[in-house]
C-alpha cells in the first residue's frame, strides 16, 4: 500500500533500528504520558519529545503501543517513534 498522503505515515523501529511497522494515513495520534496527552493530526507542526507511557494510532485499523519507552518526532507528516522498551498489541 503506497502512502496516499491523506493522512500521517507512521514508521515504527526499535532502538536496534529494527523496523517494526509502517503505517499509512493514520488519522490520528495520541500521546498518553505521566506528564501531557497529545493528539496529533495530519499537517501538525513539528514536534519532539520523549515518551513512557501510551500511544495510540487510529488507521485503516487501530494499533496501540502500551507501556513503552522512547523517542517520537513529528516533521511533513512523517512520525517516527524509536521504541526502547515495549508492550504492544494491535486491537483489530
């Protein structure tokens, strides 16, 4: 599936630089951690940060990283999230 660019693509790595997902036209992102809640849609401004805690990405189908360490940046809809540490469950 090529990216349409009707939504954000989402890439997903683990901190070996082992790619875990690719996910296009994501509607939106949220964010849950200790200290904020983020969500972000497509033509968001950039953005960086550090996260422990949740993140969730509603797609073609939904897709929930839970109980994760890590790093996500934000630039011309591409959001990269670098995983240290790892829950994850896709809800289908």
């Amino acid at each position: 599936m090529e990216n349409s660019n009707n939504g954000i693509k989402v890439v997903v790595l683990k901190s070996d630089n082992v790619m875990m997902d690719v996910i296009y036209d994501a509607k939106i992102i949220r964010i849950k951690d200790g200290k904020y809640n983020l969500l972000i849609m497509k033509d968001y401004w950039p953005v960086i940060g550090e996260i422990d805690g949740s993140i969730y990405i509603e797609a073609d189908k939904n897709y929930s990283y839970d109980n994760i360490k890590g790093f996500y940046s934000l630039t011309h809809n591409l959001f990269h999230l670098i995983i240290k540490e790892e829950g994850i469950s896709d809800d289908k």
